[in-house]
C-alpha cells in the first residue's frame, strides 16, 4: 500500500534551471548512466508539447493522424531501447491519472504504451490513490536520474514546459526514490490499464 505521507521538497534547497539549460542537463546525465534507474512521477492531466507531431495532430482533431504518428516512432524507440539495454539503464514511470480521462491523456497513453513495448518501464496509479496526500497541492512533477539528481519539473499554467528546479542533497532525494519506488510497486502495469480501461474508447475531443 502506498504511503500517504509525502517526502518534502523545500524549493529554498534546490536549483533553479532554465527549460534550455535542463534539457541539456538532463541528456547529459542520462547519456552517462551506466547500471542505474531513472524515475519519472506526472500528476498534471493537460499537458502542451511543441514540436511533438503527433500532438499537433491530436490538437486539430485529427484522431486516426495522431495515433499514426505515434506507431511511426517505432524506429526511434527501438534505437533508445537498444542504447538504455547496453547502458544497463531502466526508466521507470508513473503516470497518475484521473478519470474519465481527459483528452490529453487519452492521447499520451496511447503513446506510453509503445514506448512499454521498448522497455520503458510504465504504471498506472489512480489519482484516488493520492488523494489523501494532495489535500494542500497536487503532487509535484518529477524526474530522478540515477536514483541521484532530483528536478522537479516546472510548467506554465496552460501546461507548457517552464524549467525545473534541481535538488542533489541526498536527505531531498533519497526519500523521494523511496517513495516512487512504492507508489510504481502499486501502480497497474500500462498494457492491463491500457486494455481495460482505453482501448475501447472513442475519439477524444481535440485540445
């Protein structure tokens, strides 16, 4: 069962880096990771991706276009895959989600589950389950590298990437590890989740 209580993430302890300069950090770090484990925590429910085709299409309503431009990232995928297998690096996430899901998220798990097919390592945690720990605020979002760099990702209100802030003190991130390592342990496998409770789904609505 996973534990309600939230590690703090004191924003006074940490780093803040610009959207450019975290993007570099953060291809830099994981280039480098040899025999480790990465985490990836998303709460939000809209996100705004630019450059990203597939999202684009989803934006003008153009379904069958989206879901097309997703299954052509197979090549792509499978060169990740085949780098992260040789590095001995894992990438876990946890996607909270919130139903009835919105379009967005309809959308990401489509693409989430192919990339389950090259061995990211996805999971499904309702956002009933975190419910009790949100009563101030959502959870935040958060990336781990290596089980050693924390960012907590930073975005616009209309769900624009916006920078993040970095946090290396081991007493900031370790609990963190500590905790998506439970909350992945009770999240639902991504192609359960996805069969269950997306496959059969219509169209969403264009955003």
């Amino acid at each position: 069962m996973l534990d309600l209580r939230v590690p703090p993430l004191p924003l006074g302890r940490g780093e803040l880096v610009g959207q450019a300069a975290y993007k570099r950090e953060f291809a830099i770090r994981d280039s480098a990771i040899r025999g480790g484990s990465s985490w990836k925590l998303e709460r939000r429910q809209h996100f705004e991706e630019a450059g990203n085709p597939s999202r684009e299409a989803l934006r003008r309503g153009e379904w069958d276009e989206a879901l097309r431009l997703i299954e052509a990232r197979r090549d792509k995928l499978r060169g990740i895959a085949a780098d992260e297998t040789a590095r001995g690096a894992v990438f876990h996430r946890v996607r909270v989600v919130e139903e009835p899901l919105t379009p967005y998220v309809q959308w990401e798990l489509h693409s989430l589950r192919l990339s389950a097919e090259y061995g990211e390592r996805v999971r499904i945690l309702p956002a009933k389950a975190v419910a009790a720990a949100e009563s101030d605020s959502p959870l935040p979002e958060l990336v781990v590298q290596d089980d050693v760099v924390l960012y907590r990702v930073l975005y616009t209100d209309a769900g624009a990437a916006d920078g993040a802030v970095r946090f290396t003190d081991p007493e900031i991130v370790d609990p963190w590890v500590a905790y998506l390592r439970d909350a992945y342990a009770t999240a639902e496998d991504i192609f359960s989740y996805f069969d269950r409770v997306v496959a059969h789904l219509p169209p969403p609505a264009a955003v």
